[in-house]
C-alpha cells in the first residue's frame, strides 16, 4: 500500500496529546536566565535617557552598544534595527534588554525612559512613505473603461488580523563553543541564522534549533529573528542560557499582523456580463518598517484581479509606512485582502448587470489557455469553473438564494486562487536544498522545513517513501537544526509539499537508483551511509520579469470556492454561520486527514477575520490585546465546514501535489460578505461585526 | 504572570467566623472562585496584596429555600447553579444567564458572589437579580445586613459593601410571570456582554439592562411606560432615558442603545399572552 | 500545600498565590500543562480539580489544598483519547491538546453525548489549528459515537 494518498500514522507519535512533546517554554538549563524587552511608549521620536531605576545586582542589560556585528535585522531591506538606538518608529519598539535568574526582579525592574516625542503617522492613506509599489498591466485598460457598456465603482477594506498561534513566540539561546544555540519556535531557522550571522558577525557559531512550535500562520516566519537575536544578546553578555518568553499581551502588541488594506475597483462590463476591465488601486499599511511588505504587496496584487480573465487589467499596489508596529506573513500573505476585495465587487458587479451572481462568474473564469493579470497562460491544471460548479451544485445554491430572500438565513460563496509556492523567480532565488541521509537506523529526511501543526514531518515521509519506493515506518525526520538539515527556504507561502516535498521526490530517486536492488538496511551494511543532496529546479516553461511584474507568476494554482450560510439575528445584527462549504482543488493530497485538517482549519481562521477578529488600534498600538477582547472563533462560534477535495494533479509537484496551506484562508472573508449582501446589507469591510452591519447601508 | 508572588498574602480561610473576625481586624481583598484575580493584577486594576480565600468555605455554597424564597449562597458557582433544581424551578433567567458565562472551566470556578460583589457593569448574573429584586444579604462579625438589589451599587464598580463586610447569599422572592433573558457578547461563548437583558413580565414587567450604564439598570421609565398601558414604541423611547451607553473597546454606545431598544421591543413580543 | 496530583500525594512548598500552573510547570517540572494566555481565556492550561476541568492559570496553589489534580501527564502516554487526538488529527500543532483532551474527559460520565454537548463541554478550549471538527470527530469516536461530524470527499 503505498505511503501517499493514505492516513498513515504521523511521524509526531503522539508527544503532542501527552505533554511529552517540548515546546520553547518547557526547556529548562542549568544556570538558565529570564529575559525582559524592554519597549517604548511612544509611537514616533527619540529616547533622550535612559534611567535604570533598580538594583543591579544579577542583572545582565544589554543595548544597541552590545551588538558585536551590525544592528539590522537582515531580510528584504536592512532598515530595522534589533534595539533602538535614538529613533524611534512605533509603539512597543525594543530599547533594552534585561535578564535575571528571578522573575519577580526582572518583571519589577523600573526602567524609565524619556522621550523627545514627534508627531506620529498613523492613517495609510495619508502616508507619503512607500515602502513598495507594484505595477502590473496588460492592455490598455482606460480605454476599455471608457468603451465598456457599465462601470461598477468599489472601495474595500480589511483590517489588521492578529494570528493568535496559541503558543506565543519565545526561545531559548544558550552559549556554545563560543558563539551561541537559540532554541526556539521558528518557522524559519534559516531565516533567524541569516538575521544572528548579521547580529553577531558571518564568522559566529551560530545555529538555530526549531522547537515543538505552536502554531505559526507566518507570524513564527520572520519576526523569530528579532527575539532570537535579542535572547542571544542576552546569553552572550551574561555567559547563561536565557530563556525569552512573550506573554499574550506582548505578543499581540509587539509582533507582526496581517496588513490592513484598502482596495479600490473599477470594473468594465459589457451589457452580457463579460468583464473587459479591470482597474485596481491596493494600498497596504506596512508598519514602520519594511520587513516582508514587498512580498505581500506583490502576492496580494498578484490576485488582485481574482481568477478571472480580463484582457485589460491595471493593478497598482502601495505599501505605505505608518508609526505602527510592522506588519509581515500572515497565511495568505495579501491575498486575502485583495480577494475579498475583488470577490465582493464581482457581486456587486453581478448586480448592477442583473445577473446571477454564479452565472456572472462562470461567465468569466479563467480557463485553461486564459491569460491571468500578468499574462501567465493557465494549463490544465486550472480548476476554476470546476470548484465554482461543485459548489453550487452541493450546497444547492440557486434554491436557497431564491428561498431565503427576506428571510433571517443568507447564502453567499466566493471564487478564489492561491499561487504556490513562491512569486516568479523567488523559489530560483530561495535556490532551496533538501538531503537524504543513509544512516544506520534507515532513511533521514534533513531539511529545514518544520512541522508547525500542518503535517510536514508525515507528508515528506511519505513522499520519500513511495519514491524511495521503501516502508513508511523506515522513514525518519531530523529536527531541524541549521548545523545539521539543508537549507530548504522557509516554510510559508504553500510551498512546503509541492517545492520542498518535490525536490525531496528527486533525491530519493537519485538514492534510488544508487541503491539498486537492496533495501537501505542491506545497502549500509555492505557499504556504509551516504547522503543525497539536491537543488530545487525550477520548471523549465517558467518565465517572469521582476521590473515589467509580467510572465508566469506561480508554477501553479489552488483552486477554490466557498459557499457561506448564515443566520442573522435581526434584533442584535449577530451573524451566526450555520455552514461553510469549501470545495478546494490544490492537486491531490498527500494526507487525507492532514489535508482536511489544513482546510478546516484555515476556513475558520478566515470566519474569524470576516466576523469577530477586529485589533483595536489607540495611539498606534493595540489597545485589545488580550483574548478576552481580541476573539477568535470558539467551538460554539464554528461552524459545520464541510469540505470537498477536488483533485487535478499538477505535473510538477511531488506526486501530482500542489501547495494548500494558505487557500483556505482566501475564500471565507468575500463569501461571508456575499451571504450579507444578499441578506440586504451593503457590507464593504471586514471583520462585519454587528456594530459594523447596524451601520451598514441597506440593498 | 507580572504580578510579584512573593508580595501578596493569603489567608485561607477556616469558618465564615474566621474569615469575619479577620476582616474586621485587616483590610484583605476576599477571593473565591479567583477567575479574576490574576487578570486584575496583572492588569493594575487590583492592587491589593492582602487576600482572605473563601473557597474552603462549604456553608457558603448552598442553594436552598426558605419558605418560598429561593437562596443563593455566594459561593455557589455558575456550574452549582446551572444544575441546581431549584434555580431551574424558580429562576430558570439565571440558569440561562450561567450557561452564558465564559465556558465550563470559568463555571467551574467563578462564583454568584463574586459576580455581583465584583460590581462589573457587564455582569451577567446581575439584571437578573436587578429584575427579580432580589436581597444582597450581608455579613460581619458584628451584623448581619440585608440590602435591596436596587440599592446595592452606587457607581461603576462601587457597592455599598463595608470593607469588613463579606456577601454571603442572595435571596430571591417567588417570581409571578415569564423570565426571558438575553446576552449579546462578543462571540458565542468565552464572552463578555455586550448588552445583557433580564426581564419579568408579570402583572407588571420588570426589565434590567447591564452594559449600558456604569452599573446594571432597571428600565424604570420603560417599566413604567408598558404597566400604565402604552405602546411598546413608547416604552422604547422612554428606554432612552434609563440607560447611558457608552463607546467602549468591545462596542458603540448607538450599537448598544439600538439593541437594548430592540430586545425590549423581542421581550415584549415574545412574552406576549397568545 | 498537600494535594493529590495525578493519583499520589504530594506536598509542595509553594507561596499559596503562586498559580497551579506554574507549581506544575516549573516548581514540579511537569510541563505538559501550558500557558497560553494566562487569563484563562484559552483552556491550554486546563486541569482537572476533583473531576471539573478548571484554568491553571486562574488558580492560587493554596485551593489545590486538599483536592485531587490531574494534569495531563495523569493520562500516561497510552490513553485512547491521546491516540484518537493524533489518528483523526484533532491535534495539528499541539499546544492546546492537553488542555482539550482534559476538558473532554468531562464528557466521559455521558453516555451518548451530542455533538452540542461535545461542543459545549469544549467551549472554554481554544483552538487555531484545526477548526474544531477534527476535535469533534476524535472525541465523538471516544464515546464511541460516529465520527463523522462533517463530510468529505475527493473525487
């Protein structure tokens, strides 16, 4: 039987159900420290002194004087230091750090800063600062406006979303032959290795060690580097392991959310709803610092457009500076802004035309051999018009739109698309490394993807094994250590299956063939261990331009759509979801179990952001930032997710896979919008809390 | 956890005596069900450091009668009342209002005491007593004190309690009429209110309201308005004078004031003889 | 303080503020329990105190007095809910599948729980990961109900 396609058992044994597994906050050391940030207060200005009004005794302090290398957290752009060392950009921005064996001293210790504050800038739209802009343009899309039977005008906005991984960031950095070891809950320890290497200097022994994590969702992708660095500062100054733990409050108000957007459509049609132009304005606010605005600019503007084809289309993408703590990954990375966006004008465009809203988007999906924004011409494995007819089809669409007019109940769906994998040539930038070791005890996958929740440990393991063509049970994971695995590029952007998992495929062919006839076991008794390592390489029909943003922008599409249903209370505008239907193609999956899990879960965490998630923002911090105020979907918030998985294996990846991680993330805000539109309410923005829809114009 | 262990002092508590003796002679801050002891000094709202732990105290977590008065004793959890017979007989808006609070872990632990004694304008137990005018029944070592609902919260978070004083039940009369209650919070469980509604329509209606003012309310000119026979839309204009709404980092006052209109407006039809 | 903590008797020496769920963690090394927000709005830090699934971090170690606790390290590493939570993949990252599997045992007493009564009992349990239905389906399996709470296919 083979290993791919099937519910094996995971690699993860079962640490995680009895406590056994070690999260960042179970590692203890001998001589082990605590660590403090220790953070402004103001959004926008200079620290003029710095008073350290407490006993110094066990203390370890450490400043911007401390770093040994460059004061830069290193990622896109080198503008953001670790510690400040005059200016200050945001809220809750690090100065100091301190460390003492007693937490009651450390948490007691008064620090008192005193600024020279300036005025802050918190509104996107007033922000001249701009971190990125994207153009993207095909055809001529003015005139087409100005030819078009009807134009529909839009504006559409998402907040900031928070992830709320239900661990919070923290790690561990414990001195080392010199240099350092951070343990900690990482999604990327190559990430946080390039951003300590910077810190300490390229000739640092450094490594970086990704502990049980729990959960990521893009905010464990990059903002690791900044506590990493800050704990290993620590740990090098005092000579003792520090441990560097945020408590919720912190995190929520320190670290990394989901850009803000405004976007604005202006949608050409002709008289029988064919789509002729597509004009998109997206502004993103990025925060006081670049970190991974670039990247979400460009994969949000990407989808702009949404999956439909359109032969003139213009999207103009800005992510803007504000005095806010910086914004970066989070599941979906932009898509979800500008999907919503153009998923909620497509209704709206469908209405002015008098259309239904399914016929409208049949009408214009993208097919294979269509041409999306950028040009890039679709192959067979374009699923559109197939997840759009299953959904309607399963959840009885045209009934229930027609049956639940004026009445409590509202039924809306959603057609979306994810790129996988990375933007044009970024996964040949990412030049990502996977190994296979022949050791002793069988087969070991050593690659620098981690295993946050989604299944990765399992789903390598079972692709080695069928392509090694060897027993699931003989496959092991290494964890993953930057001194022992291959650099496999970070684990986000859905690229973890089809890219890593695929150049996994290859080296387990090549060890395959270097076998021959004898198991691994029979192989290292006769000769010995060895490892196969390979280079990702990219398909061969790729082409892209990073200046014109035009040619192929993404190996290959998931494909979804979402039908949301729900019941709202008249008297209090409470929406209650009573079922999501996501139908999904992203290939094939390589688990059952973990792919439902990946959809099921990454549709509630889109419920979430289209009704409860709102992070209230007071002088450019957030002021709700604990659990009690900041509300993610419990149990009774949940709905019946009724998932279907379609498959169109895409050539290219690991057994026909595709990337799916982030997909399901894409469909339930605009869905849930539509539901509301159709109940009668001019919903524009998310999340649609009641007091939003008690303002709401009326349909 | 910010809050330094080491500064803050905890006497358990052997009898009520024990604990009434003690209150008389130091200023402790009582605890119980301690759901929100940690989050209050963490946050700064609580700075105390002295504590009295009420939790061992038994006698204080009895639901009983007498005559046909339904007591409530203040330790009684969420949990205790939830299954309670008797409150599922005589004050079935109460059994509601507990299921609502938080999820089982919090109804485990938190008390009916300490829900009205903490005196949040957003507690959920206390329109119903508000609307069932209910007695705060209060101790000391020196006297026993019986205090009308109505009059027992003077501000926002204030009561008329004495520092040595502890709550030690909450008497409830028999209720004529249907009870309706309705919590609108932030989401389906694990919430706070938003807007709570507890109402009584019995030869006259009694209707409270808490999140809408600096304490829980009785909607006197509502009330007032539906005994002496108006319309149901008058009654709601005369709710805007009863309650004062305010914008908060949960919600709007128009929202609130909007719902609280329109739950008066639910309540009146729903309890409506057919 | 002298408790019973997953069925033996012990005696810590812990100020009687300090939280329940830093005795375990830290000061009796069991950190199988875990911190996830510390205002008791997660459930990661669930325990059981004579039967009732209850906030850790909500807990001044002086009310443990007395009582019977259970963590999760009292299920052992062999209980059919940890295997159900790892099989039907209820557990994705981990982090709250302690605390779940503890509030879950409050269901153990009901002999054919609803899926309401599995969704309420869980409802102080927060869970990013999964979207709840696996949950569902690995807790409904336990009591031996039929587990499938939603539908699936692939064609």
């Amino acid at each position: 039987m083979p290993a791919v396609g099937n519910n094996v058992a995971r690699k993860d044994g079962i640490g995680k159900a009895t406590g056994r597994a070690l999260y960042a906050d179970d590692l203890v050391f001998p001589g082990m420290l605590h660590g403090r940030t220790i953070r402004s207060t103001i959004p926008r200005g200079r620290v003029k002194s710095i008073k350290l009004d407490f006993d110094l005794t066990g203390f370890t302090v450490v400043d911007h004087r401390d770093v040994p290398g460059r004061n830069i957290v290193d990622l896109i752009e080198q503008d953001q230091p670790f510690l400040v060392e005059r200016d200050v950009r945001h809220m809750a921005e690090p100065i100091l750090l301190l460390a003492h064996e007693n937490l009651e001293l450390l948490n007691a210790a008064r620090v008192v800063i005193e600024y020279d504050e300036e005025v802050p800038l918190f509104d996107p739209e007033q922000s001249v600062g701009i971190l990125k802009a994207i153009d993207i343009v095909k055809g001529d899309v003015d005139a087409a406006l100005a030819a078009a039977d009807l134009v529909v005008e839009g504006t559409y906005r998402t907040g900031h979303q928070e992830h709320v991984y239900i661990e919070p960031n923290g790690v561990v950095a414990v001195p080392e032959n010199g240099g350092v070891a951070v343990f900690g809950s990482v999604q990327c320890p190559f990430y946080a290795l390039k951003a300590l290497k910077c810190l300490f200097g390229p000739n640092a022994a450094i490594r970086v060690v990704q502990t049980e994590t729990g959960g990521g969702f893009g905010g464990k992708e990059e903002y690791p580097s900044m506590i990493a660095g800050h704990a290993a500062l620590l740990a090098l100054k005092s000579g003792r392991p520090v441990k560097l733990i945020y408590d919720r409050v912190e995190d929520m108000v320190a670290t990394t959310k989901r850009h803000p957007s405004i976007v604005r459509h202006r949608t050409g049609v002709t008289r029988d709803g064919r789509i002729v132009a597509m004009d998109v304005d997206v502004l993103l606010d990025g925060g006081a610092y670049v970190t991974l605005s670039p990247v979400v600019l460009s994969r949000g503007c990407i989808h702009a457009a949404g999956p439909y084809r359109c032969e003139n289309t213009r999207i103009r993408g800005r992510a803007v500076v504000t005095n806010t703590p910086p914004n970066g990954a989070f599941r979906g990375f932009g898509a979800p802004q500008t999907e919503f966006a153009v998923e909620v004008q497509m209704d709206r465009v469908a209405d002015a035309l008098g259309m239904d809203t399914v016929q409208f988007r049949r009408l214009n999906a993208l097919r294979s051999g269509d041409t999306t924004a950028t040009g890039q011409t679709l192959r067979e494995d374009t699923s559109a018009v197939m997840v759009l007819d299953e959904a309607v089809r399963r959840t009885d669409f045209a009934n229930k739109r027609a049956s639940y007019r004026g009445s409590n109940k509202a039924i809306g769906l959603s057609l979306f698309f994810h790129g996988a994998g990375f933007t044009g040539s970024g996964e040949r930038h990412l030049n990502s490394r996977a190994r296979l070791d022949l050791t002793e005890t069988g087969v070991r996958i050593a690659v620098g993807s981690t295993e946050i929740g989604q299944g990765t440990r399992t789903m390598h393991a079972q692709i080695v094994a069928d392509a090694l063509r060897v027993p699931y049970e003989n496959i092991d994971v290494a964890q993953p250590d930057t001194s022992v695995v291959a650099d496999s590029g970070p684990t986000v952007a859905s690229r973890t299956c089809m890219v890593v998992g695929k150049i996994l495929e290859e080296c387990a062919i090549e060890m395959r063939t270097r076998l021959g006839d004898l198991s691994p076991e029979a192989y290292f008794a006769q000769h010995g261990g060895f490892s196969v390592e390979r280079k990702y390489e990219p398909p061969d029909w790729i082409e892209w331009d990073d200046h014109t943003y035009r040619g192929d922008a993404y190996a290959t599409y998931g494909w979804g759509c979402d039908v949301a249903e729900l019941e709202i209370d008249p008297d209090t505008f409470e929406v209650r979801p009573t079922r999501l239907t996501a139908v999904q193609e992203f290939g094939r999956p390589i688990h059952p179990a973990l792919a439902r899990g990946q959809i099921e879960g990454g549709t509630a965490q889109g419920l979430g952001f289209a009704l409860l998630e709102r992070v209230v923002m007071r002088n450019g911090a957030m002021a709700n930032a604990q659990l009690t105020n900041y509300t993610i979907p419990t149990t009774l918030d949940t709905p019946e997710i009724d998932v279907v998985m379609l498959e169109n294996p895409y050539p290219g990846g690991p057994f026909g896979a595709k990337g799916l991680g982030e997909l399901p993330m894409d469909g339930p805000a605009p869905a849930v919008a539509n539901a509301l539109r159709h109940y009668g309410l001019d919903v524009r923005e998310v999340p649609a809390t009641p007091e939003l829809l008690s303002t709401c114009a009326s349909l | 956890m910010r809050t330094a262990i080491s500064e803050l002092n905890l006497h358990r508590a052997a009898s009520v005596t024990d604990a009434l003796e003690l209150l008389r002679d130091e200023q402790r801050t009582p605890i119980a069900g301690a759901t929100d002891l940690y989050v209050a000094l963490n946050f700064g709202t609580l700075t105390p450091r002295k504590f009295v732990d009420l939790w061992p105290l038994h006698e204080l977590r009895q639901i009983s009668m007498k005559q046909n008065t339904l007591v409530i004793g203040a330790l009684a959890t969420y949990t205790d009342v939830i299954r309670s017979p008797l409150v599922a007989r005589h004050l079935p808006m109460l059994v509601e209002a507990a299921r609502l609070v938080g999820g089982p872990q919090i109804q485990n632990r938190g008390t009916i005491g300490g829900n009205v004694a903490n005196a949040s304008p957003a507690g959920d137990s206390l329109p119903v007593f508000a609307a069932a005018d209910a007695t705060v029944v209060l101790l000391s070592a020196s006297e026993e004190r019986r205090v009308a609902f109505r009059e027992f919260y003077t501000g926002y978070r204030a009561t008329v309690m004495r520092p040595e004083e502890l709550l030690v039940s909450i008497e409830v009369p028999p209720i004529d009429g249907t009870q309706w209650f309705r919590k609108v919070g932030t989401r389906a469980a694990q919430a706070i209110s938003k807007v709570v509604v507890a109402a009584i329509r019995g030869d006259v209606p009694r209707v409270a309201f808490g999140s809408v003012g600096p304490t829980v309310v009785r909607a006197w000119e509502a009330e007032r308005m539906l005994a002496s026979g108006a319309s149901i839309d008058d009654a709601a204009d005369a709710l805007t004078k009863d309650i004062a709404p305010i914008d908060d980092i949960r919600s709007t006052a128009d929202y609130r004031q909007r719902v609280a209109t329109n739950l008066l407006r639910r309540f009146w039809s729903e309890t409506a003889r057919v | 303080m002298r408790f019973t903590l997953n069925g033996t008797a012990v005696d810590v020496g812990a100020h009687p503020m300090a939280r329940l769920l830093d005795v375990l963690r830290v000061d009796l090394g069991l950190t199988g329990t875990k911190e996830g927000c510390g205002e008791g709005e997660c459930g990661a830090c669930t325990v059981l105190i004579d039967g009732q699934p209850v906030c850790s971090c909500l807990i001044p170690v002086a009310q443990a007095e007395g009582t019977s606790v259970v963590s999760i390290e009292g299920l052992g590493d062999n209980h059919p809910l940890q295997h159900l939570f790892m099989n039907e993949v209820g557990a994705q990252c981990g982090i709250c599948t302690p605390g779940m599997i503890l509030a879950a045992l409050s269901l153990e007493a009901t002999d054919t729980p609803t899926l309401d009564d599995v969704k309420v009992a869980l409802a102080g349990n927060l869970c990013r990961c999964t979207g709840y239905s696996a949950i569902y389906r690995a807790v409904m399996k336990w009591r031996g109900m039929n587990g499938d709470v939603a539908t699936t296919t692939a064609t």
